[in-house]
C-alpha cells in the first residue's frame, strides 16, 4: 500500500511540474523535495512514471523548470556525499535523485540549445552567492561527477565502513578512498566481503555515470573529435577517487566468476547482482579509456577539462605523478596475469560447451571485453609497461579471439585486436607454438602451430561467401604478411589455404572487376617472399605447394593486357550474379580438397527490436603506417604511397570500366614481385621432376623429405627488407570504435531503457 502512495505522490508531483506556466523558485524546498525525499521508486518505477513525452514538454514549455529541477536534485546529491549518507532516508534520497536524474538527462543532451546547461556555472552548493573566492562557483556538471565518486565510495552505502568515530562531512572528506576498494586484484590484496546491497548501489551510480558520459552520442560524428569534457574531468587529477575508482573497475571485472562452483542451473535459482555490476564496471571502464585515444595533444589551458585520464596515469610516469602512480604501475606490471587471466576466463564463458542445455550462466558483455582488451592492448604497448609484451606468452587469449571472429558481429573488433599485435615481432615469434589445446571451430582439422590456425580461420572468414567482410580481405592479410617473416613451418593445410586465396584472387576476372583487388595479391606475394627469404629451412610443406601450384604464378607473370582479354574478364564480371560467391567456387583440383569444408555458419541475430548500425570501416592504407625491420632490429617508418587516379569523363559507363582495368593493370603488373618465386621455381622444379623420374617417385613424403633437407643459398635474389604495416590510429579509427562503443552501450543497457527512443545522432537505430 506505502509503495502505491508513493507512486500515486510522484505521479502528482510530475503532473505539478509539467502543468506550471510560472517559473517555480528554487528555494521552494517543499515543492521539489516531492521529487526525492520518501519516494521509493525502483528505476522502472522512475522511467515509467516520467514520460518521454512530459520531459520534452518541461524542457520545449518551462525550462527555467527543468533546469532547477536538475540543480536542486544535483544539489540534494552533493549535501548527502558531503554529509557521508548517515542514515537509510538519505540513502533512499540519494537513489531517488540518481534514478531521476538517470532518466532526465538523455533528454537534455539530445536538444543542441541545453548542450552546455550542465557546464555553466552555478554557485556552489555550501557557499553564498556573495563569496568572492574562486572556489565559490562551478559548473553544475563537475558539481555532479565529484558527488557520484564520493558516493561511490561512501562506507555502509556502497563499501563497508571500517568503523566510524563520528559522522560529518569532515570525516567523509578525509577518507582515504584507496582502502575502500571494491575487489581484490591490481594494487589491492584484499577482498572485502560481498554485499548485494552496496553493489546495487554501485550499479546505480555507474549507471548515472554512463548517462553523463553519453553526451556524445547526441552529437554527430564529425562534432565528437573534441574531448568529452564528462570523461575528462572524471579521469582528472581534480577527482581525487580517479585512480581508486579505475582500479575497483578493472578488478571487479577481472575477478567476476559467472560460473561459480558449476552448480548447474544455479543461475536460474539466485540473482547475481555481481554480474550486473561487473558489466556496467565494464562499460564505465572503456568509456573512461577511451578519452586517451580521442584527445593526444594535452593542451587544453581550462582545468576543468584536463585531458590527464586514468588511462595517462597508467601509461606516463611524470614527476607530477608522484610515487603514488608509481607505485601502483609497478603493481599492474605484477599482477598481468590477473587481468589475462580473468579476460580469458570471461571470454571463454560464451563459447563453453556443456551436456544440460542452459546449465551454465553466460555473459552477454563479451562485445565490452574485447574493446576492453583492444585499449589494454593500444594504451600499454611500450616500455616500461608491457602489456602488450607479456600477452605473447599468454596465447589462449588468442585462440578465444579466433574463435570469436567466426561470429559475423564480432569479427571487426578481432581483426583491429589482432592487426595491432602483428605489428608486434614477438607476436610473429610466439605463432611457432604448437596448437594443442583443441577447441570447438568450424574448421578443418590439422595438427601444426598457432600460425597454421590464425591462417585457417582467415581463409574460413575470406571463404564464407558473406559480402559485408569484403573490405576486411586487406586487413586479415596484412596480418598475415607482419608475421610471416617469423613462421617457421606451416602445414600442409595452412600452405594450401594460402595458395589456394592465391588461385582466386589472382583470376583475371577478379583482378580486373575492381581497381583495388590486385593489393590482395600483392600481399600474397609477400607473404611467399617473406617466407622464403626468412623461413626457407622448415617450410617445405609451402615450398611443396609452390611447386605444384606453379602455373599460378606463371599467369600472373604473363597476365593478358590485350583489349580483348580484359573485355572477357569484365564481361564475365557481369554475368555472374554475386562477385564474391562465385569467385570462392571451389574447384575439383586435389589441392583444394583440403580446402573444402562446411558452409560458413552464423551466429543468429540476438533478440530485440533495435540495431545499432556502424561506421565504415577504414581502408588498410588509413589503418596502418609502413616499417622497414633493419637487421638490428631497429624499424624505420616509410610514407604510404597513394593509390594512381585517373580522372575519366564524359565516356561511356562500360568504356570508363574498361580504360581503368586497363590503366590499372598497365601500373601495377610491372611490379608484382615475382623473382624470387621465379627463381625457386627455376632452381627446384628441375630437381623435384629429376627425382620423381629417376626414382620413380609416386609418394609425395619422399619429395617433401628432399625439400626438407635442401638449401637455396646463394640462389635466391638478395633478401629483401622486412615491411612491417603497423597499426596506426587516426581519426577515422578513433570514430569507429566511438561509435562501436557506444552502440554495444545503447544495445546492452535496456532494463530500464536509458536511451531508447532519444534523437542519437552518433549512430543510426535499426529497428528490427
């Protein structure tokens, strides 16, 4: 009955404030604390009871309305962090003006006239308009972040207290927010006991935090270049809790254990508020990382906005930073194996097997994993924070991302995951470990390395007859060509499936249909080159392949030029239905036997009705800059070049198709480079023929046996320099992975729907 009253009393207070045409005075305390003060309304109570409609109408009708609205429930936030949430009725105050301002907030973000409210400035809740110091007045919205991080580490509301001996504000601004961290993990050995109570409170601010942070998705992508002045501030020195708060996250996330003991069907039995909160934690976490790699010029002159992030404590030892940071860094280089231990383990969750049907929980934020992966990876790859350096030894955090990028939805995020860490040497180096841990894929079976899987899997995502995954061809084999001047000796099956991309992306037809596809083979190429001219000694399964394959390089030496045959190619071009379908067709040739497997399978669409759709994915060339690898190992960077135009006008569709084809070919046939396979073929394929008629030879081990143990040097042409493309980013990378965030945020966060139905102007929603 009491919680029907108060539903009934919120509802009348809504009514009260969309109904005014007059300005309702801030100090009329009795009027707003109908918003907050004994309302106990669960957060789908608030967003059910606060229409969307009702919030428009305030904010188009009465905004001077709206805007104290948000003041004096930001104010109400600030008195209960100062005060320390003595008792349970400010506790439940405090929820109420979260939950409301949760809801509200979306709203005014979405309207480009109410975009700096929040960042102007108001005087300061405990100070009187009159005071003259620089400290009386501030933004409402640095008002608002520093109340959330009190809060959320206010002891007996959302950590335990350590016992108080008095209760004021001078004892909850004196606290040491380092002892209150939430899991034990980086920087903190000790796990403090579970409480279901603190960590729904947790949930609730982190959820308001999301919402603050979420102002960028109302504006549109060529708007959110500049910093998000939310993260900036939260991850800034001026908030004191910054590195304590980072570290609960990160260790919250890491130490989550949806399984437990393995009871089955445990989950079905008892609530796990743990898991909700680690996957806010989650999303918080890479919200607040990816202020690093949006702003990199640390100029801004406003304190307010330091771009200094969590993120830039972790990753710049500075004299400013004190032993603090220093000390927490060193404990991160320690405790690697924590978080890849539970990343892996969270990972590994969705793809788990078991015999009962549903008997194990699985988490849904594996999308928020990666990312979080990917900026561990990106912020931490140079010295003296090896991350990066210490993932190499820890290669079944690579297998969970092979075996994720067989999901259509999530292969984009792998590819960057695993572009980035081939521009590593010591990743090419670790490839050599033999694969022995078997894991659930669709895809052929072979014994070998971890080299050999990356490369079956690629040829799987390249074959699977899905147009979306065109544009990422360049970037599965640029990863490829980093790491193959360190394989030291592929399988048969992987040195097929090379040789068999080979067959298809050197057809004619294929070569000519588009003016960018000859870069495929190319990097193909470059992949054999690299491979013979490093790896000769133990990759005579490829060399094998060569051999038999040799009429393939032998076209592409003498592709056709001629008018007509470009004619042909094109005109088949236009009668074949699908260009990718039928140009994986696979042939009945004995080397493609390997090859052949099951068709492709997808993940089915998760259920729901919206879809957030992403950016366009950037080319290879806007990806990656260019290193040339010296013998001493040091690397040297060279300019892209760019790609030859030629402007055409005023011809005929078909003619303008034909004159480019034939253009393109003209520059860049001359360049395939071809010598050094020449030159094997030249010097091995007498000597194989030699052996098979003089021996008779039937069997292939006795052929492979002889490459085995051959040698070229002295034969081949003088190695060439290794290129190693590393990743680079770039503002259009930066957009990508914006927008990729934000749209698994969005998805992820319907209960209660924070931002459904709001004008988002950073992505498009699909409704499905």
């Amino acid at each position: 009955m009491g919680n029907s009253d108060s539903k009934l009393n919120f509802r009348k207070a809504v009514i009260q404030l969309t109904t005014k045409t007059q300005p309702v005075e801030a100090s009329e305390d009795v009027f707003w604390d109908q918003f907050w003060t004994d309302v106990n309304l669960t957060a789908q109570d608030m967003f059910a009871l606060v229409p969307a409609a009702e919030i428009r109408a305030v904010r188009e009708e009465s905004p001077s309305n709206l805007a104290t609205l948000c003041y004096k429930a930001v104010e109400r936030l600030v008195l209960n962090a100062d005060s320390g949430c003595v008792c349970e009725r400010d506790r439940q105050t405090v929820l109420s003006c979260i939950r409301l301002l949760t809801r509200i907030l979306p709203y005014i973000f979405e309207d480009p006239d109410w975009r700096g409210f929040f960042w102007s400035t108001v005087p300061k809740v405990g100070k009187t308009v009159d005071e003259s110091d620089d400290e009386c007045t501030r933004p409402l919205a640095e008002s608002l972040l520093t109340a959330i991080s009190d809060l959320l580490f206010c002891p007996d509301f959302t950590v335990e207290s350590h016992g108080r001996t008095s209760d004021g504000p001078s004892d909850i601004q004196s606290i040491d927010s380092c002892e209150f961290i939430w899991e034990a993990g980086v920087g903190f050995a000790q796990s403090p006991p579970l409480n279901h109570t603190h960590d729904s409170s947790r949930a609730e601010l982190l959820k308001l935090l999301l919402t603050c942070f979420s102002e960028e998705m109302y504006q549109s992508p060529s708007d959110t270049h500049t910093p998000n002045p939310w993260v900036s501030f939260f991850c800034s020195r001026e908030n004191r809790h910054a590195l304590p708060l980072f570290t609960s996250l990160l260790n919250v996330v890491c130490a989550y254990d949806p399984v437990g003991y393995g009871i089955p069907y445990n989950h079905l039995m008892f609530s796990d508020q743990r898991g909700m909160l680690a996957e806010l934690a989650l999303q918080t976490l890479i919200v607040s990382l990816e202020q690093e790699l949006v702003d990199h010029s640390n100029t801004s002159p406003n304190p307010s906005t330091n771009t200094d992030t969590c993120s830039a404590d972790y990753n710049k030892n500075t004299a400013a930073e004190g032993c603090q940071v220093t000390r927490l860094t060193n404990v991160c280089r320690i405790d690697f194996h924590f978080i890849l231990r539970g990343i892996s383990r969270l990972l590994n969750n969705p793809l788990l097997q078991t015999y009962l049907p549903h008997s194990c929980k699985k988490i849904q934020f594996h999308q928020e994993l990666l990312v979080l992966f990917w900026k561990l990876c990106d912020l931490n790859k140079v010295p003296p924070y090896h991350f990066i350096f210490y993932l190499f030894s820890y290669l079944t955090i690579i297998i969970l991302i092979l075996q994720f990028l067989s999901r259509v939805g999530l292969v984009h995020i792998c590819v960057f995951i695993l572009l980035l860490l081939s521009g590593e040497r010591n990743f090419g180096v670790r490839l050599n470990k033999p694969y022995s841990v078997r894991v659930p894929m669709d895809i052929s079976v072979f014994a070998g390395t971890h080299a050999d899987l990356l490369i079956v899997v690629f040829h799987k995502i390249i074959t699977s007859g899905h147009q979306r995954l065109q544009p990422l061809y360049d970037c599965l084999l640029t990863i490829i060509v980093n790491v193959s001047p360190y394989l030291k000796s592929l399988s048969m099956v992987a040195a097929n499936k090379l040789l068999h991309l080979l067959e298809v992306f050197s057809s004619p037809w294929f070569l000519f249909c588009s003016p960018v596809n000859h870069h495929l083979v190319f990097f193909l190429l470059e992949v054999f080159n690299n491979i013979i001219q490093y790896q000769f000694d133990g990759n005579f399964n490829l060399v094998y392949g060569i051999i038999r394959k040799r009429n393939l390089f032998h076209q592409l030496a003498n592709l056709p030029t001629d008018v007509s045959s470009i004619q042909k190619a094109l005109q088949r071009k236009r009668r074949s239905n699908s260009t990718h379908n039928a140009v994986f067709m696979e042939t009945n040739n004995p080397c493609n036997t390997a090859c052949s497997e099951a068709p492709y399978k997808t993940t089915p669409v998760q259920t729901g009705t919206l879809n957030a759709s992403l950016k366009a994915m950037p080319r290879i060339d806007k990806l990656t800059e260019t290193s040339q690898v010296s013998e001493d190992g040091t690397t040297l960077s060279l300019q892209q070049k760019n790609q030859m135009c030629f402007p055409l006008r005023n011809i005929h569709a078909d003619h303008i198709r034909f004159l480019r084809a034939l253009f393109q070919v003209l520059s860049w046939k001359s360049k395939l480079p071809l010598q050094t396979i020449m030159r094997l073929l030249q010097v091995l394929v007498p000597q194989v023929e030699k052996i098979c008629i003089d021996k008779g030879l039937t069997d292939e081990s006795e052929i492979l046996k002889f490459l085995q143990h051959g040698t070229l040097v002295g034969l081949l042409p003088v190695p060439h320099p290794i290129l190693i493309r590393k990743y680079q980013a770039n503002e259009g990378t930066a957009l990508w992975f914006r927008t990729y965030m934000w749209g698994i945020i969005y998805l992820r966060n319907e209960d209660p729907p924070v931002w459904y139905d709001t004008d988002v102007k950073l992505f498009e929603i699909q409704r499905i």
